[in-house]
C-alpha cells in the first residue's frame, strides 16, 4: 500500500466516523452497539489525545437510559456535539 492508498483509507473512516457521531447527536442511532463503534474510531484515530480519550472514556460509560455509574443520552450527546466540533 502506498502513503496515497493510506491517506484515502485513513479519510474514509474518518468521514465514516464523523457521519455515525452525527447520527448519535441526531437521534438517530443513540444505540450501544453506535457508541461502542464511535468508542473504537476515536480511540484509533486519537489514541494520545487526552481530550478524545475523555470522549472515549464516556462512551465506555454510556448505556441508553443511563443508570448509575453509567451515562445517559443527553450526556453523551453534549459531549459528541464537542467531539464534532474538533473533527470538523
């Protein structure tokens, strides 16, 4: 693979990754099995950010509905509103 083929395999899941955050803030997929993928890009794409890794952090804590020790929706969508914000 050429640094060419790595750079459009690199921006392809970074465009996928943007669209599946998006559709969390959505509404539309707030699903665990979509936080448990956005968990994965980011922890790839940024694994020595310590501003993703807080993200990613939430999102290992994220469960529908919330619950104790866990994050609900409404949390997880303020903080992927902020991840988008930096991916943009």
């Amino acid at each position: 693979m050429n640094r060419f083929e790595a750079h459009d395999i690199a921006l392809a899941r970074r465009v996928e990754l943007v669209e599946r955050i998006q559709r969390f803030v959505d509404g539309t997929d707030t699903s665990l099995a979509s936080a448990q993928l956005i968990e994965v890009g980011l922890d790839d794409a940024f694994p020595d950010n310590e501003r993703m890794a807080d993200a990613v952090l939430m999102l290992a804590s994220y469960r529908p509905g919330g619950g104790e020790s866990f994050h609900a929706e409404p949390e997880m969508r303020a903080e992927l509103v902020k991840v988008l914000a930096r991916l943009r």
